[in-house]
C-alpha cells in the first residue's frame, strides 16, 4: 500500500476527513518551502500537495499564478523542487506529498526520468492537470511501477464517462473540482458538491477530496461533510504571499491547524 493509501485507510478507520494544503514551492522563498511542509505537517495536514512552478497555470487563479511567478523569477524548477521533497523526507518519513502541476515541465525533463527521480526523492503522487486519462495511460503506468499514486482532477462539467476512466487508472484519492473556472474564484455551492459525490462514487471507488473555494474552517467542514475531504490552497497561498522565510511557517501552521481543528470538531 502506498503512503497516501496507508494515512487515509488510518482516517477512515477513525472516521476522519481528510485536509490536503497546497502551496508552491518555492514561495515565498525557496529557503522556506521545507520549513513550511514541516509546519503544516504538524498542524494537521493528512496530504501535502507541492505545486511545482509553471509559466502559463492555465487551471489557477491570479493567487497562485503569482506564486509560480516569484517561484520562477527565484529560479525554483522542477529539479529544485524534488530536492525540497528529499531534504523533507530526512526529518518526515511519513506524511505524504503530492506533486501538482503541468506536462511541460514533466516533459522537458523526461517523463521517465521524472518518475525516477520523484519515486527516488520521495514522492507519493503525482497530480498533472493538462494530462487527461484518456491521453496519460502510458504515464500513469510509469507512475504506479514505481508505487507513485496517479491523482486526477474531476469537475462539474464530467461526463459520466470521464468519471469511469478515471475511476479506472486513478490511484490515491481523486480530487473533484468543485467550480467551474480557476483556482481561487467563484461561490462554493455546497448543495451542488453534495449532488455531484455520489455521481463519482458510483464509478471511483478512492476517497474524493473537494477542492477550490474553500477559504476558512466553516466551509472546509461544510464540504466535508458531504466527501471524504478537503483541498484547501489559494487562501493559504495568499497568507504566505506577504511573509517573510522565518514568518510563513508559523502562518502555515497556525492556518492548517485551524482547519484541522473545525475538521474534527
């Protein structure tokens, strides 16, 4: 069982939802990227997803274009970002991390290559947005021979079709998109992520996890409610944006734990 399996088959066993934060590698510096997947491991974090920096984020919001853009302008690539994963798999063998991001730079490296060196690093997951499963079985496979979890994002607009493919050769959880549009925009409406759940447990039998437009502890248990958890990432990117390398894991941790704790109440 992967490292993703094993934490949520734990959760389930005590009845918990899980909390899955995003933030960008690499912002608000590269220095703090490790301390900050520290801290939100310690507030409650069932799954980090590690955004790796990319120069047209079709699927994100101005919040975490803007991230990828500090990212980048400080040199934070792909390769950089395995290393974080490396320097925090010394201290944290357990809580698992998912890479998200686009084919471009997977490709540019080498999709081989890549799946190597995340397995080696200590990758879990591997979340790629512009790689639809009709069109990445071959990667897919690459992914799960080396125990990595192919993740696929779900949406409104799927078609029953879509949701059975993915139901197919998706490994982990899937993430359903609960708006239509980017990251960070939008109204979250609860009553329609209820209706759309079971559409997608009639052919996925993996947790799903609901995310984009939950911003605070009182949404994030709304969603829960009606799903196996949450992804919660623009929000926090927004309070990491202004602080400082020593600041934003204190703000990463004091965040995660606050939706930790509504989570459990």
């Amino acid at each position: 069982m992967s490292r993703i399996g094993a934490r949520l088959a734990a959760l389930r066993e005590r009845g918990g939802k899980a909390l899955v934060p995003y933030v960008t590698a690499g912002d608000p510096d590269p220095t703090s990227t490790v301390a900050v997947m520290h801290a939100l491991a310690r507030g409650g974090a069932d799954v980090i997803e590690l955004g790796v920096p990319f120069s047209d984020p079709m699927a994100d919001g101005p919040v975490i274009q803007k991230a990828s853009e500090r990212a980048l302008a400080r040199g934070v690539g792909l390769s950089r970002v395995l290393g974080m994963v490396r320097e925090f798999r010394k201290q944290d063998a357990h809580t698992p991390v998912v890479l998200m991001g686009y084919a471009n730079p997977i490709e540019r490296y080498g999709a081989e290559r890549f799946v190597d060196d995340a397995a080696t690093a200590g990758v879990d997951g591997v979340l790629v947005v512009d790689y639809p499963p009709e069109e990445c079985e071959s990667f897919a496979a690459l992914l799960t021979g080396r125990g990595l979890d192919p993740i696929f994002l779900l949406a409104p607009t799927s078609s029953d079709a879509r949701i059975r493919r993915v139901g197919e050769i998706a490994r982990g959880y899937v993430y359903y998109v609960s708006l239509k549009g980017v990251t960070g925009a939008g109204h979250l409406d609860v009553d329609a992520v209820a209706r759309m759940i079971p559409r997608i447990k009639a052919h996925v039998q993996l947790p799903v996890f609901v995310g984009f437009g939950i911003r605070d502890g009182r949404t994030a248990q709304a969603v829960a409610a009606r799903s196996d958890g949450v992804v919660i990432g623009s929000t926090l990117v927004t309070r990491l944006e202004s602080a400082s390398a020593d600041e934003a894991p204190v703000r990463a941790e004091a965040f995660v734990a606050e939706i930790r704790a509504a989570l459990d109440s």
